[in-house]
C-alpha cells in the first residue's frame, strides 16, 4: 500500500471529530492493508514507529534533530 494512502487516511480521521467515524475509516483503511501492512499502520496509529519492544533509537543528538527539522520546514 503506498504511503499516501495511509496519509490521507490518517488526515481524515485527524479532522474526525466523532469516535465512531474515526474508528469506520482506520477499519476501511485496515481492510485494504495486507498482513504485513496491518501491524505498521497500527503502530503509525499511535504515534510509534515500531512496537515498543523493539527499542527504535535514531542515535541523533536532541540539537542535531532540532536542525534538521528546522531544514524541512
């Protein structure tokens, strides 16, 4: 599934106000992933990058990141 997909699904439910219609299009979303999709927009729906388990560290000092977010915007 391509990415843009999943973000214009996530910006939908972002925009969302009520609970069940947020719920309606993640499981819209959810059926058209496959099983490999499934766990990693799950994670995405929470705000993680992997499960918590795994321990994603970037190794980037706090300053370097603030800069490199800085350049993006």
């Amino acid at each position: 599934m391509k990415f843009k997909i999943v973000a214009d699904c996530f910006e939908k439910v972002e925009q969302t106000s009520s609970r069940t219609e947020m719920t309606l299009t993640l499981a819209t979303l959810l059926k058209q992933a496959n099983s490999n999709e499934i766990g990693i927009i799950c994670n995405l729906s929470v705000g993680q990058l992997a499960p918590p388990y795994i321990g994603t560290k970037f190794n980037i000092a706090a300053k370097n990141m603030i800069k490199i977010i800085a350049t993006l915007q």
